[in-house]
C-alpha cells in the first residue's frame, strides 16, 4: 500500500472517529437553556479543529452535530449542520496558520476559539429568531450560548494541557 493510501485512510478513520466524538459528547450531558440544550460538544469542537485542521473541524463539528440534534431536538438539524460546520472550519483555518513562535501560536488558538464561540453564538441567535419567528426569541438563547462558549473554550483549554503535556499532537503527526 503506497503512502498516500494509508494517509487517506488515517485521514478518514480521524474524521468519523471525531465526528462520534462530537456527537456522543454533544448528547452525553444535556443542560436545557432557552430553545435547546448546554453540553461538552464545543470541547471537542475546539480540539479537533486546532489539532486537524479546517476539514476536520468542519466535518466534525457540522455532522457530528447535527447527527446528535437529529437524535434530539431535529427541528435545529440543518440550522446546525451550517452553525457547527462553519464553527469548526473557522476554528481550524485560524489555529493552523503557519506560525513563528510559540506565543504567536497561542494567540492564534485563543483568537480561533473566541471566533469559533461567536460563530455558535450569532448563528444560533439568528437561527433561534428565524425559526421561532422574532429577535427577542432568538436572543433569549445568547446568555446560555455565551456560558456553554466559555465552558468549552474552559474545557478545551485543560484537555489540550494534558494533550500536550502527554506529546499527543507529535504522536499524530507522524502518522498523518
């Protein structure tokens, strides 16, 4: 099997085994907030889109989180699709930018979970507003949006340490 085989099925194996983790972490732990639910899928949004990149990210976040809004509330399947999908290609577009030092490097994984969160926010809130028909609905989902936002960025944040401290990006990398 020549190299180019084996990086494409490494590629594709990651990609479903993330968009799983998604979907399972998306309906592990669901806490009700106005017109859906808080839960750890951005974690892992945030991880995958910073340790695979921009396709990863994005089919990570929009199938795997779709695939668990088909399973619970179906109504915000497509809404969620497009919100997850976009979330996770920003996220890993941002965060895989050649960089020159390890600060630079931080900073653009803070800007590309900061940017990842607002997408989920905003596209959430216009979503919320057109399908229950007014501005005021889809507001009323922004403070628990904001709060699971800053929860995951929290949560990414202390899993990539561990990730890191373990060496677990250069294990990846050679295989990929």
């Amino acid at each position: 099997m020549n190299t180019n085989k084996k990086s494409s099925a490494f590629q594709v194996a990651i990609a479903a085994l993330a968009i799983a983790l998604v979907c399972v972490s998306t309906m592990m732990i669901q806490i009700p907030i106005p017109l859906g639910y808080m839960h750890l899928g951005n974690c892992c949004i945030l991880l995958i889109g910073v340790y695979f990149g921009p396709t990863v990210g994005m089919l990570a976040g929009g199938l795997g989180s779709a695939l668990a809004d088909l399973l619970t509330y179906p109504q915000w399947a497509l809404p969620t699709l497009l919100i997850k999908g976009l979330m996770g290609w920003a996220i890993g577009k941002i965060a895989s930018q050649k960089e020159s030092s390890n600060r630079v490097r931080r900073f653009q994984t803070f800007l590309a979970s900061v940017a990842g969160i607002l997408i989920m926010i905003i596209g959430y809130f216009i979503a919320g507003a057109i399908l229950y028909g007014g501005i005021a609905v889809g507001a009323a989902q922004i403070p628990g949006l904001t709060l699971e936002g800053v929860i995951g960025i929290i949560l990414f944040y202390i899993l990539a340490a561990a990730l890191e401290a373990a060496h677990v990006p250069a294990w990846f990398k050679r295989f990929s």
